[in-house]
C-alpha cells in the first residue's frame, strides 16, 4: 500500500504543467496580431475585437510556479506542499477562469463512516472532528466530486489554515453535458475517471460552462473493519477546470487551454511538496517529462464533442439576445450584429451566416 501512495503522489505531482496543450502556442499568441483593440472602420462598418480575441498572454512568476496569464487577469493561489491551488481569473468577469488544485482530501465513503469519525471524536478527541465534517463521495467518480465540490471547497477553507484567505471557484448546479474518456496518467488507479464538459452557476448567479477533470483514488488504510464499519475515505487528486461564460467555450477555449498548460512548479517547490510527502525516492525530472496528458485530453475531448449541440445552443443564444452572425469574406471571420443589420448592409463582403458548420468557428468581434 505504501508504495502504492508513493506511485499515486508522485504521479500527481507529473500532471501538471500541461505541456502539450503547447507552450509554443501560448508563445504564438503573444505575436503581434493584425487586429486593434480599437475599432476600426472597414467600408462604412465598424468591426470591433472580441475580449477573447483582444486577449494576450503574458508571463507570471513566483518563487514556487511560473505561467502564463491572460494580460489583465488575477491570480491567487493557497494551500502548500500537495495540496496547493492555483486560481486565474477575469477581474471583469469572475466565471472565465483558469483553475487547479493538486489534491483535496479527505472525501469519506460514507455516512456510516461520518458516524464513526463522531463516535470517536467523542470518545477520543483530536482531528476525528475534521473527519466527520468531510464530505461524503458516494458513489466515487469524477462527475459526483464536482458535485459536490462546493461542499469540499467550504470543508477545506474551514479545517485548513492555509486556504483561509484563497477565494475557491464555485460550481454550484454542476451538470455534465458530455463526458470522455479521461487521458490522466492516473487514470488506471481512479475510480470512473473522465474528462468531462458542463455547466454551473456560479455564487453570483453568473452561468458558466467549461471542461473539468479529476482523478479519484480510494484509500482503504482506514475502514474500521473490527467494527463492521466502512470508515475509509477518497483522495482526489489533478482537480482541473478551465471556465467561461455560457456558450462563449469556442471563443475561450484556446487560450484558456495555453496558458493552463504553462504552469511549471519550481524544482525547489517541487522539492518540498515530495519532502512534505515523504516522496524520497522521485525523479524530478520525470515531473516535467509527464505532464502531457490531460492538455492532449482536453482538446482532443473538444474535437469529440457533439457539434450538433453546440450549433443549437448557439442559435438559441443567437436568438435570446437578438443577435445574428455575419461572415467577412475577404478576412474568413465572423462577427455578431444586431437582428437585421445583414438587410441593411450593402457590402457584398460581408454576408449573413447561414451555414450550420459556421456556428463550431469562434466570433473574432462585433460589427455595426
């Protein structure tokens, strides 16, 4: 069992830099881009950039980590060793969002293990208290962690001192629009692991959508077996999000993807996080040489996914919003306009989206 947690902790520790969603991409999105954040006229029109479009990345470094960021946003990070979280947000708009946290624990198996941690805490005192507050994963998978990982986020800012002032993402109302195989390197010790797209609201009320993944690995060292009692409890670890608003995945996608895969922890956090964890046999280098997987999953799930629901979904928004999608000929993009502004526009260049297939292409802004 030992060596078992070993291979698990230092496994974890391998996922994250997400390389391949490729480094050098987040580098080409730093290039020089023909479009302005101003407007700009075309004709007699005025195009104006999407924020995704506009959107920059640029380096962020502490001693312990170091990615890219989109130009502009916020990042705060909490908890240490293994248990450390990285949080990137929109100040203007919270719910687009770039987010991990290496490892959460404990999530029990049961209520009837809840009952024990309170029995004991009661008998003997010390930390059963906290057991008995930890959430309840049952039955285990990847999509019921997220579940209720609102209930984990408020267990974790109370028992642990170190998120006391990390502000958790919410993502309450959570459902699972499609979910994928999972590409985690962990993925043969996980219970149901997968990589999933869906839906939440957020404590604002804001609606969002996004792609998530986590590794669920069960440890039995403690189910009061004597007693007849089922007190063991889940580690989760790789716990991933990359967020936005609803219907606005396709524009986001991508460099929420890029800067997500430049994470690279310092080799002396890495150091220490093995230390803590009584990790004494790692190879450092292996953390950077096994960090591909879930980046190569993410976007290879979006390629997989059900584009007929994402047309729907995106004619729908089109309609609730009175907004319709014009193709610009010479530039190969597409803008949203007011309702009917294709019967007013003269110019043959800009011509109204009717092809279904058009609705999977990212807007690049609006034009009037």
């Amino acid at each position: 069992m030992k060596k078992r947690i070993t291979a698990i902790l230092l496994a974890a520790l391998m996922i994250f830099s997400f390389s391949a969603c490729s480094k050098k991409e987040a580098d080409d999105n730093n290039s020089p881009s023909d479009d302005t954040t101003t407007a700009s006229k075309v004709s007699d029109v005025k195009i104006t950039p999407s924020e995704a479009k506009q959107t920059k990345l640029v380096d962020y470094k502490t001693a312990d980590f170091s990615m890219k960021i989109p130009e502009g946003w916020s990042v705060t990070t909490g908890g240490s060793g293994m248990f450390h979280a990285i949080r990137v947000t929109d100040p203007k708009n919270p719910v687009n969002q770039i987010f991990f946290l290496l490892k959460a624990q404990p999530l029990l198996h049961s209520e009837t293990g809840r009952d024990y941690y309170n029995q004991s805490y009661q008998m003997y005192g010390g930390n059963y208290n906290m057991m008995a507050a930890a959430p309840v994963l049952s039955p285990a998978s990847t999509e019921n962690f997220f579940k209720i990982y609102n209930s984990y986020a408020t267990f974790a800012k109370t028992y642990e001192p170190s998120y006391s002032s990390f502000d958790f993402p919410s993502f309450g109302s959570f459902k699972t629009v499609e979910s994928f195989a999972s590409s985690s390197s962990m993925k043969s010790h996980a219970i149901d692991p997968a990589l999933l797209r869906a839906t939440f609201t957020d404590t604002a009320g804001n609606k969002g959508e996004g792609l998530f993944t986590a590794d669920v690995i069960d440890f039995s060292g403690n189910t009061a077996s004597g007693f007849g009692i089922d007190a063991g409890f889940y580690m989760v670890y790789n716990i991933t999000a990359i967020t936005c608003e609803e219907n606005s995945l396709i524009e986001w996608k991508d460099i929420l993807c890029q800067s997500l895969s430049s994470i690279d922890y310092s080799q002396s956090y890495v150091n220490s996080a093995i230390q803590q964890s009584n990790e004494s046999t790692a190879n450092a280098m292996q953390i950077r040489n096994e960090l591909s997987s879930i980046s190569d999953g993410i976007m290879d799930s979006w390629e997989k996914r059900n584009t007929s629901q994402d047309i729907i979904s995106q004619k729908q928004s089109d309609a609730t919003l009175g907004l319709e999608r014009i193709y610009d000929t010479e530039k190969d993009e597409i803008y949203m306009a007011k309702n009917g502004w294709s019967d007013t526009n003269k110019d043959e260049r800009f011509q109204l989206v009717t092809d279904d297939s058009m609705y999977l292409k990212a807007t690049s802004g609006t034009i009037e």
